[in-house]
C-alpha cells in the first residue's frame, strides 16, 4: 500500500500541476510547451487483456484543446525492478492513445533511488531503449534556480522533501514554509505534517523551535499554521494528567492521545482540500478514534478519494 510521503508527493503535482514544467527545462523544448496548460487525466493504461496498469498521475499539456506533451508521473521511493519494464508501457500506450511526445518522469528523494531509476532499458537490439526523466536530489531538483522554486509553494516542498536528508535539510525546509504561507490553513497544515514526516529528527526540532520562537504563544492560529497540533497538544495533555496520576504515565497516555487528534485532523483537512463531504456521523468517527493504523489509512486513501465511501469502506 502506498505511504503517506507517497501519495502526499503525488498531491503536490495533482494540486498544482504547473510545477511539472520547469522540472522538464532541460529535456523538453521550451517552444514545446508555449502557451500550453497542464490538466490532470487518466493514469490508467489498459490493454487488450490483462493486466492492466496505473501510473501515480498523468498530466497532459494542451495547446488550444491539442494535446502537446504528456507527462506520466512515477513517485518512487525505493528500488522496485519491474517498475523498469513498467515504465515504457506508460510511454507506449499514452503514445498510441494521443499521439504526441510523452515524458514518464519518475520522481526521487533518494540518490540511490534516482540513480536507479534513470537506468536505460534495452527494449531491443540497436537503438531500442527507453529512459525514464528522474527528478530527484541532484538531478533537476537540485540544478532548479532558488527564486523559481520559492515561487511555487509546492515546489518549494518537493524541493525541501528531496533535500530532507542532506546537509540543506533545514534551508530547504525553511523555504518551504516561507512559501507555502501564502496558501490556506488545511493546505498549510498538509504540506507541514508532510514536510515533517520526511525531515530527519534533529531538522524537525529546529525547524520546530524556530516557530515557537517566531510565536511563542502556542494557543494562537498563527503558531497552530506552523506546528503539529497533535504532538503539541499530546505533550500538554500528558502534563496536565501526570500531575494528577504520575506524571510518566500521563504524558504517554497524552501524547498518544495528542497524535491520535493530530492524525484525525490532518485527516479532516485533506477532506476538505479535496472538497470531499463526510457526515457528522464520519466526522465524529474519526476525531474519536485513537488507532494510528486506521487513521493513517484513511490518510492515504483521502489523498486520491473523491466521495467519503473511497475512505471508509
């Protein structure tokens, strides 16, 4: 199943699939994608007869209703080898169907991995081969110029989860949440709890006092933007409750709790970016369940559902 850094990397280009363009600078011609707008389509690739297969996402840039460019999308976090066979079905059928040049980017956060996935596939002899376009570290990520990634909040965040576990780690996050200020509160909170999720222990805790010390009043909205709800509150509570029954055991028992809200309502927020409407009932259920494992599913399935019976079933 996928992961949450997963399916959260695939929402960036599905929210704002704008930012596929300058990733494709250096193999793409620049008149290719004049005037062209990018939309999300199918990433389905059915044959004749089984099987069938699914891209992450698929894009397709559009010159007055013409198709112009089709880029599939590929999120790999670790080394999968039938993913190299996979990947010129995706060029070949996406060909066949609208009939203009396609580019299967796959996108890294691991040189390992990128390194990997750039192979070239020998689909033949001669010159019969196919390379996938690899966005990782320091393959086009890396070589973007500093104020073209600041101006696109997702961007900056793909930027930063690619640099989480380099030396730039807290420089790249630091941007991130620079640029992605500008954007709504559950649009904030997402890509935050994302961009947490990736970075290494000792840049999250400095990136993390660097808020509380832009704002040290922790009740007020503009910290509550920058901070992980669940963790804070979870550490309050378990004070509050080891004062009163041991001070060990109740702050356990608050941070579980404190997690367990913040999951739930990071859960609410991808809902509601995603315009999906739940019940009362729905809602209920969720900001009173205490397993991580179910909630965390629910997470992933939320960021590709567009009705509440995709989540819960």
């Amino acid at each position: 199943m996928p992961s949450l850094l997963h399916e959260g990397i695939v929402e960036l280009f599905r929210s704002r699939p704008e930012i596929a363009a300058p990733l494709l600078a250096t193999t793409v011609e620049p008149e290719l994608l004049k005037g062209a707008h990018p939309a999300v389509e199918s990433a389905t690739f059915d044959q004749s007869r089984p099987p069938a297969y699914n891209a992450d996402l698929a894009l397709v840039f559009r010159r007055h209703a013409a198709p112009v460019l089709a880029v599939i999308i590929e999120v790999q976090l670790r080394r999968r080898g039938n993913k190299l066979l996979v990947w010129p079905v995706y060029a070949a059928a996406t060909r066949a169907r609208l009939a203009c040049p396609v580019v299967v980017m796959v996108v890294c956060i691991s040189k390992s991995v990128a390194r990997w996935a750039a192979h070239v596939v020998r689909l033949g002899p001669g010159a019969n081969t196919f390379q996938a376009w690899v966005v990782g570290p320091s393959a086009s990520l890396g070589m973007l110029p500093a104020d073209e990634i600041a101006s696109l909040p997702e961007l900056a965040v793909l930027h930063a989860l690619a640099s989480a576990r380099t030396p730039q780690a807290l420089d790249a996050a630091r941007v991130a949440v620079r640029a992605i200020s500008v954007l709504d509160g559950h649009q904030v909170r997402f890509w935050y709890d994302l961009l947490c999720s990736a970075l290494g222990r000792a840049a999250r805790e400095a990136l993390e006092e660097e808020m509380i010390q832009a704002n040290p009043k922790h009740d007020t909205p503009a910290v509550r933007k920058w901070m992980a709800i669940g963790r804070e509150e979870g550490r309050e509570e378990g004070r509050e409750e080891g004062r009163e029954e041991g001070r060990e055991e109740g702050r356990e028992e608050g941070e579980a709790r404190g997690v367990a809200l913040g999951r739930a309502e990071a859960l609410l927020e991808v809902l509601s970016a995603r315009s999906v409407e739940i019940s009362k009932k729905q809602r209920a259920t969720v900001l009173a369940c205490t397993d991580l494992p179910t909630l965390e599913t629910w997470i992933r399935r939320a960021a590709s559902a567009t009705r509440a019976s995709e989540v819960f079933k």
